[in-house]
C-alpha cells in the first residue's frame, strides 16, 4: 500500500508534464509541415488511377 502512495502521484506528475509538454507543442506550431506541400508536387501519380502513365 506504501508502493501505491509513493508511485501513483509520480505517475501522475509525468503525465501531467506530458501533456503540457504536448499542448506547448501544439501551441508553438511544432506539427506543421510546411516542406510536406513543397515534397508532395515531386511525387508522380497518375490522375485516373489506372497505373498507366
């Protein structure tokens, strides 16, 4: 039971340092893809998608 005290509040403190370090992320742009737009127009596919060129 002594376990349980001590290890459920460290559990829960990295969590929450987890998810504030997530919500940063999301907050600073982090997850952006700004060259994915840029990369995607070098991909060849064709548009009837039949697999001819």
């Amino acid at each position: 039971m002594n376990g349980v005290l001590v290890l459920l509040p460290i559990a829960l403190l990295l969590g929450a340092i987890g998810l504030a370090a997530f919500f940063w992320a999301l907050r600073n742009n982090q997850f952006d893809d700004p060259d994915g737009a840029a990369a995607r127009i070098l991909i060849d596919e064709d548009e009837d998608g039949d697999g001819r060129a």
